[in-house]
C-alpha cells in the first residue's frame, strides 16, 4: 500500500517521527474518550506520548494508569461498554497477558482499538520483531491489520475507529507494526490532517451503538451462560457475519479516507506478480514494501 497521491485535505501538517508516536497523533485525531496504559518495550512511545498529549491539553481524555496488561485491555473494554471511544496498546508477552480479554471483548461486540507493536516472545527474553504474538489473536473476534511504514501506522489507527464503530462491524480491531523497524524508526515526514478535516469524517461515537452500561439504564446482559445453540447458532454466527460485513466497511472507509488525504489503501490483500507464479511467499508488515508494481 503506497502514497502516491498528493493529499487532498485542506490542511496537512508534515512531522518527523517514529511509528508510535505516529500512532500517538491518530489517537490524539480520534479524539479517544479513555486510553489505559501499561509500558512494555516497544510500545511504550506510544502511550507516554499519549500522557503528554493529555497533560498539555491536545487532548482531552481520561488516562487511566493500571497494574497490569490484562487491566489495560479490561479497562477499555469497560469504557467501551459504558459508550466511550476507547484505546490501549501492548506489546509480546504483554498481549498474552490480557489474552483472556480479547475474547471477552470481541464477543461482547464492544468498538476499540489497540495498537500491538509486534515482538518476540520468549523464552530466551528478546525484544526485538516477530509476528508470534499478534498471530495469536487469529481466532479471537478481532479485525487485525499490519503497517506496512510509519504512514500506514498513522493512517490504519485512526480508520481502525471508523471501521470498529460501524453498525455493521462493531468489532475491536488491532493495528499491528513491527517492534523496533517501524515503532523507534522515523521515515520521511508524516502526513496528519487538520483537526477539522478529521471531525467531518470522523464523528463521535454514538454510546448506544450497539449498547451502553449505565446507571439506571436498560437492563441488559453481559458474559451470561447460554446454551450450545445460543452460542454457536447466534454469537459465533453474528460474529463471523460482522467479520465477512468488515470487508466490504473496510473498502468504504479506505475509499472515504482516501478522498479527503489521496492516500487510497487498496485491497485487503496485495500480490506482486502472481499471475504466472508457481510459488507464492505471504509477509505482512514493514518487509512488505517496496515495489511500485501490483499484478
């Protein structure tokens, strides 16, 4: 997925930074409601950009300090739940630390977003990229995207709202980037539109969609013990039906996106020189740059 395209939007400010703060700036554009966070390497920039961003006043969200990655992600889901539009991120051990709650948070159909910045996972203890922990989230409920640069960090955060929040959807989505290569890497400067362009595109969540947990609100249940044909026959069935109305949301966000910066983002997936292949080698992530041509 390149930019080849001049942006569009009425006003573009270009900065020079890394894949996190990058990540930072989107979540600031969203205008978030509560971000929890819990540092570990390599997705610390990210929400220690974010602190600064809430401390000086860019922007106004409640940041929540919690003992633990499976707090984060539990925190979030709370808000989710309760209407507002929510974000965390982790890295490596930290995501299979909240491992548990990424199936609570799919399957209650609660709209977030986290950013997972990919790293190895051990034993020995490495800190440096691999794919094995965002892999695991396959099966979980979650829409997950990788970036490819710093650009499409920036970019796939701040659709990943759009697209998570869509009645069509309603499913939390993980934007991946890799650990290091684009996390701490600065590449030529970072397109981020104006405020205002971002607010007529991108407006705020509506708290009843699909629900919201409130005092003296509708009684409702979460978490409950259904029967096998409850479970299968509807949970599964609506998720997997959300999952399959994603592609189509994706391809409507992407094009809407690409009208107001000229970044258009293709199909879900990209092949270079397929047609008359006999093998077929598949990458996500940053290694998958670097060609102009897309047979």
């Amino acid at each position: 997925m390149s930019s080849q395209v001049p942006p569009l939007a009425k006003q573009v400010r270009k900065v020079l930074v890394g894949g996190d703060h990058a990540v930072a700036e989107a979540v600031r554009l969203a205008k978030v409601n509560i971000v929890s966070a819990y540092p570990i390497t390599p997705q610390t920039l990210i929400v220690e950009r974010i602190s600064e961003m809430i401390e000086r006043g860019e922007l106004r969200a409640d940041y929540v300090r919690v003992e633990s990655e499976f707090a984060a992600l539990a925190t979030v889901y709370g808000a989710a739940a309760g209407g507002a539009r929510a974000f965390t991120a982790t890295s490596s051990h930290g995501l299979f630390y909240m491992y548990e709650m990424l199936w609570w948070a799919a399957a209650s159909r609660v709209p977030l977003v986290m950013a997972v910045v990919t790293r190895a996972l051990g034993p020995p203890w490495n800190i440096h990229d691999e794919h094995t922990d965002i892999l695991a989230m396959r099966d979980s409920g979650w829409i997950i995207g990788m970036a490819q640069n710093v650009q499409e960090a920036f970019d796939m955060t701040l659709t990943a709202f759009k697209i998570s929040e869509d009645e069509r959807v309603l499913l939390p989505v993980a934007v991946g980037l890799d650990g290091f290569i684009l996390s701490h890497t600065a590449e030529p400067p970072l397109d981020v539109p104006s405020q205002e362009d971002v607010d007529a595109w991108l407006p705020p969540r509506n708290p009843r969609i699909p629900y919201v947990i409130e005092p003296g609100g509708e009684a409702i249940t979460m978490g409950n013990l259904p029967g096998n044909d409850v479970y299968h026959a509807i949970l599964k069935k609506y998720m997997d039906e959300s999952m399959e109305s994603a592609k189509k949301v994706i391809a409507e966000v992407y094009d809407e996106y690409g009208k107001l910066t000229g970044r258009n983002y293709g199909p879900l997936t990209e092949c270079y020189r397929c047609s008359d292949a006999k093998y077929l080698a598949v990458s996500m992530g940053a290694w998958s740059g670097g060609y102009n041509e897309c047979n």
